[in-house]
C-alpha cells in the first residue's frame, strides 16, 4: 500500500506557491479557487469554515480517487491551521516559501493586486514558520517516504 502525501505550501501571499504548486503537475486544492466557486470573491470571513471543510473533503476525495500526492495551496501562516491538516492517512510534507514581505508586496502591486498588501503585511508580522518538530516530520518523511514513526507537531496529536 502506497503513503499518501500531503504537500502543504507555506507561505505569504504572492511568494510563489500557486505558480510552483501549477508546475508539479499533481492534483492542486487551491483555496483561492474554492473560495471563487463558493461565492465569487476571495475572502469572506464567515464564509471561511465552508471553504475550509471543502477543501478537507476535497483533499479526501483526491486521495480517494487514487493520486498518492496532492497539494494544498494556501498559506498556511499558522501552527494551528497546518495541524488541522494532519491525518494518519497521509503524510504531511511541507513546501516553504521564504519570500521576503517586501517582494510579496511589490507583486502585489506590479498584478494590480492593492488589496493584497494589507492582507500581506499582517500575516508577515504574525507568520509562524514550521516549528521544530514539523521540520523533523518534513525531513523523515521526505528522506523516507514510506517512514510511518515520526513525531506530530505540538497541538496536533501525541508523539508516537
């Protein structure tokens, strides 16, 4: 039996995740695209439970349908959110994106994307970047793929 993947991109706004996560060629949930298929605009924050609870069906169904990876293209700024995405059905990689706050913001602006550099600048001050036991996950999961035995990040299990 094959381990499932989960690629979670990590990330500010306009560094780079949708454009690498397109290059891939894997199957892509995209929260931009699912919050333009539920109600046609980026971001509503009442809204955002609904988007998040597809996005979980989704990732399910692809791994369901038989692909062995798949990408989760969001931020994923915070602890909290990248522990809603553990599952011991998958393994959980994760794909960085260190772009400096100032380069997101100056892509921003050259897309035409204004309202983006709010949003953009928030998350840089509150961005929490893979704690010590996601990097130990990442780096046992990506030099041993089919590894089963590494540590949960605080918050999202026990240790095992």
């Amino acid at each position: 039996m094959t381990i499932k993947t989960l690629i979670l991109t990590v990330g500010l706004p306009r560094a780079g995740k949708s454009t690498w996560a397109l290059a891939q060629g894997l199957p892509i949930v995209a929260v931009d695209a699912v919050r333009k298929s539920i109600y046609g605009q980026q971001y509503i924050g009442s809204a955002e439970p609904l988007v998040q609870a597809t996005m979980q069906i989704m990732v399910r169904a692809l791994f369901d349908a038989g692909h062995d990876a798949v990408i989760l293209d969001q931020t994923n700024y915070l602890e909290d959110i990248r522990c809603e995405w553990y599952d011991e059905k998958w393994n959980r990689l994760f794909r960085v994106f260190d772009t400096p706050k100032e380069v997101c913001v100056e892509r921003a602006r050259a897309d035409g994307r204004q309202e983006l550099i709010p949003l953009i600048e928030r998350l840089a001050v509150r961005f929490e970047w893979l704690t010590e036991d996601e990097w130990f996950e990442h780096h046992t999961t990506a030099a041993h793929p089919q590894a089963t035995g590494y540590a949960l990040p605080s918050g999202c299990g026990e240790s095992f």
